[in-house]
DNA sequence: GCGACAG
DNA sequence: ATCTTGTCGC
C-alpha cells in the first residue's frame, strides 16, 4: 500500500519534497461535506493505537469509529510527525465502514517547513480533502481577537500558510491548515462548525478519547 | 555557528 | 505525546 516507505529522516524529507506538488488547494466540485472524520494517535512506550472517529456534520453524531493498535516504527522528529502516525492511521482509515468526505487531523497540512504536514500528507494518499488543526504553530502570527472566530494569518517564508483561529472565547486559538483539496475559508468555517463547545473540535475530541481508551483496554 | 522545531 | 495537584465551573 504505503511503497518507497523512509526509513530514515533524510529518506522522509526527500518522499515530502517529493510529493508536496501534489497538494491540491481545490475542493472537488460542488464540494458539500456531510461527514468529518477526526484522527488521532495515542502512544505508551513503543505501542500505539490510532482512532478515527467520523461524525455527522450537521448533528455532530457519530456514525462510525475504528481504532487499531500498532507498534512506533519512526521516532518524533519536528518537521516528520507524519512518519510516526501516517501508517496506523491509514489502517484505521481502511477499516471504516463508509468514506468520510472530510479528513480533520491533529497537526500540520501546508503549515510546515515544505508545505506536506500530517493532513496534507494523508489528504494526498487518500484523495480525500483534508485539514490541518494543531496546537502550536509552525511559522509566525499576531494574537487574534478574543472572540470565538477571531482568526489572523499564520505566515512562514512569507508566505501564507494558514489561521490562528480563535474557537472559543478568550481560548488560546487552533493553527488551521488546509491538507488538500479544500481551500482555507472553508476549512476553517468547518473547523468553527465542529467545535461549538470546546477549544478542539469534536471530531479530535473523540478520536483522542477513542485511542487513549484502547491503549488501556490492549494492556 | 546558534536557535527553533506539529505530536 | 506523556508526566502531574489542586481548583474552578456546570
């Protein structure tokens, strides 16, 4: 499935450069998701277990879930997340019962040192849009106002690679990116859309809730 | 040369 | 990511 797979960091840097022109910034046509999957990885020691929970938009029910567990091949490099998480994720992808139309991943899409963060990159071996929400920042922005969709630019090399984007009031703001195939004004009203509620949004709540669960349970 | 660096 | 106490709020 996954062919030429790094096994080191340079081997890992140069599949990215590679495969970075296949970012796609186009949402498909008549683009209208009605389902988000949010994935996520929890780790003790050298297991893992990767979750994704897929989510009606509009209800925010969930309609499916997967979680598998998995072993780290790849150890935590700033820059080549996606390596540690990539393969169990797409695992935990095929298992699902029906497509999802939206993929919303813990970390990076274009907002990264070669634009093909951890969204960008699943985005592009699914074919599926995707979108980065991380925690931290990877380039530079201004706080954004304090109220709930306040967003400013998240820049890096001068160029603009994503939001900081304020979800919930006064609540330190999300790092949207888009992964692929969406555009940023969409990816971020969908990210406000599924977090009424929280800093993060449901999708990644459950997912992390989902494999931090399993973790347990498979000890 | 030195610091910064998703989870 | 994970390690951690008490504390505030619904």
């Amino acid at each position: 499935m996954i062919e030429d797979w790094p096994a080191t960091p340079d081997e890992a840097v140069a599949l990215q450069l590679r495969m970075a022109p296949l970012v796609d910034p186009r949402p498909p046509a008549g683009f209208a998701p009605r389902t988000a999957a949010g994935l996520d990885v929890a780790y003790d020691e050298d297991r893992l277990a990767a979750a994704v929970v897929v989510l009606d938009i509009a209800s925010l029910e969930t309609v499916d879930q997967v979680v598998v567990p998995g072993v780290t091949d790849f150890p935590y490099v700033p820059g080549l997340f996606a390596f540690r998480e990539l393969p169990a994720l797409l695992g935990a992808l095929e298992r699902l019962t029906t497509s999802p139309d939206l993929l919303i991943c813990d970390g990076q899409g274009v907002a990264h040192p070669r634009r093909f963060g951890l969204a960008s990159h699943l985005g592009v071996v699914t074919g599926l849009p995707s979108i980065g929400v991380a925690k931290t920042p990877m380039g530079h922005y201004d706080p954004p106002g304090p109220e709930r969709g306040d967003w400013t630019e998240l820049t890096d090399g001068g160029d603009v690679v994503g939001r900081a984007l304020r979800t919930q009031r006064e609540i330190k703001p999300l790092f949207v990116s888009i992964g692929h195939r969406i555009d940023l004004d969409t990816a971020c009203a969908q990210v406000l859309r599924l977090a009424p509620k929280y800093r993060q949004p449901e999708t990644t709540r459950r997912a992390d809730h989902l494999c931090r669960e399993a973790l347990v349970l498979d000890r």
